[in-house]
C-alpha cells in the first residue's frame, strides 16, 4: 500500500488520484507522521460497502439463530403467504 503525507495529497492531489485510478491500490494518509486516512477508488469503496451489508445480514441470521428467532419452512411459507398475498 502506498503512503502520502496530507501536504502531499494538498499539494499533488491530482497526482495522487492519478496514481489511485491507474493502480486501484488504496493510499494510506498520515499527518504528523500518523495514519490519518485511507483514499480509496469509488469502486471498490462501493464494492466494501456492498460487501459489509452482505456480512452485516449474515450477522444478523446468526444472532436469530442463536437467540431462536427463526421459522419451520412451512411457517415461512405462511408468512410469506399473507405478506405476498
């Protein structure tokens, strides 16, 4: 992963996104010679966002499942029925 300083990001932004978009790799910002934030392409920021809601989802069923929230097939069909007409 490459590393800019915040002068240099200021200084060189285009640059910088120019390099960001011709090797998709994320660029770790530092002030003060600590990491102060990441840039990343538009696509793969969408790409872990989409990736989150699907394990955010996942965390979900499994909490239902261990606190015994969860439905037969033949229940989930009737419900399903009624919300479905």
């Amino acid at each position: 992963m490459k590393t800019e300083l915040v002068t240099t990001l200021k200084r060189q932004a285009t640059r910088v996104l120019s390099d960001l978009h011709d090797t998709g790799e994320p660029v770790l910002i530092t002030e003060h010679g600590k990491p102060s934030a990441y840039l990343v392409d538009v696509d793969s920021y969408e790409f872990m966002q989409d990736r989150m809601r699907i394990l955010e989802g996942i965390a979900r069923g499994e909490r239902a499942m261990l606190e015994k929230r969860t439905f037969s097939h033949a229940e989930a069909r009737r419900k399903m029925k009624k919300w479905l007409g």
